[in-house]
C-alpha cells in the first residue's frame, strides 16, 4: 500500500514511519502523497484516537530529497503541488497528532514536526532550519508555526542563523514536549502516545479547532463560537461518562465518541 512510509494501528495508536533510512527519510513527492494519505484514513478510522509520525534508522526527516528537485524547477508550484497539500492535510486533522524525532528533523522535516501537536525528541535528535544556508526561506508551514511555537525573536534567530538546535536546548526553548533517553525510547513513545488516545478524542479535535480559531477571531466572536463548540462537546459520550466517573469517585473510560 505504501512504498516510502510504514503504517499500522495498535491500541488506538497509527503509527506513520517514514520508510527511506538510506536517504535519511528525505522527501519526496510520493512519499509527500503518502503521508498525506496516511493522515487522510486515520483521521476518518475509529479506531484510531493519536497518530505518531517518526521515522525510520537514525533521521527522522532531513528535508527535500534534492535528487527529487529539477535545476530550474518552479519551487513555488513544487511547495503547492507536494508540501501544501500534506501540510494542509496535517492541520485539518482534529486528531491529535505526536512527532517522535528520533533523529534529526531539518529543513522540511524540521516543518513537519513544528505542524504535530507535540514533539517527543530523543537525546540524540537535532533541529535545524537550514534554509537561509541555501538562500532560501523556511517553507512547509515552518515560519506559521515556528513563531507560535517559540515565539517571534527566537523564530527569526532561528531562521536567520540556520544553526543546529539540539534536544536540550529545543527543551528549554518550548519546542520539545519532552527529551527522552535513548534506551527508553520506544517505551515511552508509546506509553505518551497511548495515554493521548484513551483521552475523549472529540474533545481533542475541538479544542485544536478552537485553539487555532483564538489567533483570528476577536473576543467577542471567539466567544460565541466556544459557545458552540462547547454545545458540541456536551454531546458526546464522553461528556457523559466524564461526569459519571467524576460523580463516582472512579477513572472515567473514554471512548473518543
């Protein structure tokens, strides 16, 4: 089914690896497509309620395959054809969505993880916004996040200097959700990503859309529509059983409906 990415689902967790350890995981655009298309079916499965991206061997995206890149290519339609859509695709998912970087994350692949709603960065992993280091800007959606991520001057300090950021350092700065060892790794990747998923998933989705809705709408309009989507989330099963188990004195187990 999928050529350049790995895809499976396990206790409520999808689980997107990028598949070209060889290349360092480096784009391409099937595997932009690919992505694209793994976001697509988790985001309408049920049994899926937290998608982790990460990638395979020692990288977890180091960019643009430059050997996929025609000399004179239009990379203004490149970034609308191949980035814009997956990208597009990523943000419209209300599902939460979790990077394991395992390993360095540059250019595009530094973009990829900025646009996840957390990133667990191993010991051993690296951020770089290389861009400036070619003359070209940061793309992918990279600049839109990265500013909301850390903020303005550090955004453009980032950007302009296109120097390595390493695990501790993405820490301190609010670009990592948490810096795990590399021995424990996989076990708390999984752990983290499993605890997402058994929380009411609804509720996820709503309060990334009304997040994102805050950056654009004044007070008094924003306030209506968390009105609504508070309508929306009283709804659910979820709702109900939280209030129950809360009433009770007990665990609440969510369903993600």
């Amino acid at each position: 089914m999928y050529e350049t990415i790995k895809y499976s689902v396990e206790n409520g967790v999808a689980w997107l690896t990028l598949n070209r350890p060889d290349k360092l995981n480096a784009f391409t655009s099937q595997m932009n497509k690919e992505i694209q298309k793994a976001i697509k079916i988790s985001a309408g499965a049920d049994e899926v309620r937290a998608i982790i991206i990460t990638g395979e061997g020692r990288a977890f995206c180091s960019g643009q395959d430059l050997s996929d890149v025609d000399e004179g290519m239009n990379l203004g339609q490149k970034l609308r054809e191949d980035y814009g859509p997956m990208m597009e695709q990523i943000a419209n998912c209300e599902k939460p969505i979790i990077a394991g970087v395992n390993g360095v994350a540059a250019g595009a692949g530094f973009s990829l993880a900025l646009a996840c709603d957390f990133r667990l960065v191993s010991e051993k992993a690296s951020f770089l916004n290389a861009f400036v280091n070619i003359g070209l800007i940061p793309d992918s959606g990279n600049l839109y996040y990265l500013s909301r991520i850390v903020g303005h001057a550090k955004a453009l300090e980032l950007s302009l200097l296109g120097e390595k950021v390493t695990a501790g350092e993405a820490k301190n700065i609010g670009l990592a959700t948490k810096v795990i060892v590399v021995d424990e790794w996989n076990e708390h990747l999984k752990a983290f990503a499993e605890n997402i998923a058994n929380k009411p998933t609804k509720t996820i989705g709503l309060i990334k859309r009304y997040l994102e809705a805050s950056y654009h709408l004044s007070l008094e309009e924003y306030l209506k529509v968390e009105a609504e989507g508070q309508r929306i989330a009283g709804l659910t099963k979820d709702y109900a059983e939280g209030v129950a188990a809360f009433t009770e004195k007990r665990k609440a187990h969510f369903i993600g409906k």
